[in-house]
C-alpha cells in the first residue's frame, strides 16, 4: 500500500465515528419491521444487524470493502423485494461505501452492483408500484449513483493533494542536497586547492630556514599572499550562497506556485542596475516567505506580483485571491510570525510593510524600500 493510500485510509478510520451517527437513520426501516408479524420481526432484525455490521466493517476493512458492500446490497435486494420497495433508501449507506472504494476497478464493480440492483428492484416491483412510489423511487436512485461519484471526486482530491505534498518535501530535499554537493565542488575545487598549496609552501619554508633564509623569507610572503587569496575564496562563496535576487526569486515562485495549482501573474522586473544587491537579497528573502504563505494558507486561484524597481521607494506587491485571515499582522498565527520576521529584514535597510487582509477578500502585502538608505542597521544595533 501506498503512502497517501495509507493516509487515506486513516482519514477514513478517523470518520468511523461518523458512521456511527448516520446508524440513526436505521429506525426508518425499523419502525417498518415492528410492524411486520413475529417471524418476519426477527429475520429481518437479524438481516439488518448483519447490514450494520457490514456497514461498519467496510469503514475498518478496506481490502474487504468490495465484498462488505456486496453483502448489503443483496440485504437492501431482500428487504425491497420480501417487506417493503421503501427499504431501497438504506442505499444511501452503500452509496457511501462504494465511493469510499480505492481502485478504479473495484469503483466500477460497486456502481455496477449498485446500479444491478435498483433496475431488479424496479423490475420486481414495477407492476406494485404507482407513480406516487416511481417519483419518490427515481429521484433518490438518481441521487445515490451519483453520490459515490461525487465522494470519489473529493477523495481523488485529497490524494493527489498529499501527492503533491509529498512531492513537494522531495524536491525541497533534492534541492538541498544538490545545493550541498555545489558547496562541496566549489570547496574542493577552490579553497582545497588553496590550502595544499599553503602546507607545500609552509613545509618547504621550513626546510629553507636554516639553508637559504631569504628564499624562506620569500616563501613566507606567498604563503601571506595565498592566505589572503583564500580568505576572498571564503568570502566569495558565502556571498555565492546568501545572495537571493528578486527576479530569481519570481522565477522560483512560478514553479511552487505552478505545482500548487496557483495561477502566478507577474508585473515589472528588478533590474540589477535599478537595485542595489543588499536590497535584492532582503526584498528577494522576504518574496520567498510571502510566496510559502500564499501555497501554504490562502487556498488562492491566483496569486498577483508587481514590482516597481524604477520609481522611489522600491516597492514590491504580493497579493492572492484567497481565503484571507482575520488575524492582523501582530498576531501569533504562523503567519504573522513569518511576517514579523519579514518585517525585522525590511528594517536593516529602513523598509516598511503594509499587510491588508479579511475572510474570503485574499491577502496583500506591500513591501516598501527606500531606494537611498541613509543607515543600514544591523543585529549589533539592536543589541
């Protein structure tokens, strides 16, 4: 079995009490029992406590849900045809089960069965029936085929969604581990090199010392000069891992989006030459959290980005069409804890935000930079 159909299956578990709440219903077919003679009273109490037995076992039992809901059907076949053609509305409880079916396969043989048994009841019955009984008969049979459709659509739903999620945790981990093996290339490659060429150095200034002391002397200088080289190496490759750009960062935010199913319009570039790189890494970082808000929280069906580079203070918009949040930005939501520390970046370089947000109005956040920042402040600052 596979992940998310174990995860399925523990949803289903998890609604068993559910079903439990919809065994109320039973005392229609009850009453109409209790009224029948004695030996009828008891063969049909004893067929329906097997009907509820089934019925809860097919929420238990998924690789026997095919044969439990088999089982009811032949119970709903027998109190239709024996007592009354009203028993065919327990149909609502198998119609429930067969959309609960995990294979295609098992799906068509449970809306075959299904659809087997009400053409037999109306077969049997039809000389009986009136057209009082057909208008109460149809409309409901019509309402329990398509019921297990319908359910089978939002299980459908749910799965591809943990597929989605699943596969989104993977790409965010083969995403680091090529991030890290990047930094191991360019460790070897760079710094490693580097390095071995300062011990070679180290060592033959030490065998010069005492027979050739200037060429030691001038040893030591390149090991001085090698040192220096390497530390820029170091220096570098930090700058190579923090830096974010903005436009990187849209292109990024197409892809989450995309695998979200969120349509991603965008308005504007961040030109390198029109922002500085210290505000493309904050505005960029700060783009990567809202964007995470937004496939994380808004259920949106569009998400719209506008940069204005070109005009002064910088300002960058994130906005979506979804659910909203009635939590203002100060709260201790998750996403208010992401947009504090939002806000703690946009203040290194004096940026404001404005977050607008209300139930069912979507989201926006407008992020605001000055395009000359007189004090970059730092950690130390606050301290």
């Amino acid at each position: 079995m596979t992940k998310s159909g174990s995860v399925l299956d523990r949803k289903l578990r998890g609604s068993l009490i559910f079903s439990f709440i919809w065994l109320i219903y039973l005392i229609i077919p009850i009453t109409t029992l209790v009224h029948k003679s004695v030996s009828d009273m008891w063969i049909g109490f004893s067929v329906l406590a097997l009907f509820v037995m089934c019925f809860l076992l097919s929420y238990m039992d998924s690789s026997r849900r095919l044969l439990y809901v088999m089982v009811m059907f032949v119970i709903i076949g027998f109190f239709s045809l024996h007592f009354d053609q009203s028993f065919i509305f327990m149909g609502f409880y198998t119609a429930a089960i067969v959309g609960m079916l995990s294979t295609p396969k098992l799906f068509i043989a449970g809306m075959s069965a299904q659809l087997v048994l009400f053409a037999l009841v109306l077969f049997f019955s039809g000389l009986e029936l009136n057209e009082s009984d057909l208008i109460n008969l149809i409309p409901s049979m019509l309402v329990m085929t398509v019921l297990p459709i319908v359910m089978k659509g939002v299980f459908r739903s749910k799965e591809l969604r943990s597929k989605l999620d699943n596969a989104n945790d993977e790409i965010a981990r083969l995403v680091k581990n090529e991030e890290r093996q990047r930094i191991s290339r360019d460790l070897h490659d760079t710094l490693g090199h580097t390095l071995s060429l300062i011990a070679l150095k180290s060592e033959l200034a030490e065998k010069m010392i005492s027979k050739n002391p200037e060429r030691a002397i001038q040893e030591t200088k390149d090991i001085q000069t090698t040192a220096r080289a390497a530390l820029k190496q170091v220096r570098e490759l930090v700058s190579d891992i923090n830096t974010v750009t903005i436009n990187e960062e849209l292109v990024h935010a197409e892809q989450i989006l995309s695998a979200a199913g969120i349509d991603l319009h965008i308005q504007g570039k961040a030109e390198a030459a029109e922002v500085p790189p210290l505000i493309q890494n904050i505005l960029g970082m700060c783009l990567r959290e809202l964007v995470t808000n937004v496939v994380k929280h808004s259920k949106a069906r569009h998400c719209f980005i506008v940069c204005a580079a070109a005009t002064d203070p910088f300002t960058l918009t994130i906005r979506d069409d979804g659910i909203g949040t009635a939590y203002p930005a100060s709260g201790h939501s998750p996403i208010c804890a992401g947009l504090r520390g939002i806000r703690e970046r946009l203040e290194l370089v004096e940026g404001k935000l404005h977050f607008h947000s209300a139930p069912g109005e979507g989201t926006s956040v407008i992020l605001v930079v000055p395009k000359v920042v007189k004090h970059v402040k730092t950690k130390e600052s606050h301290t």
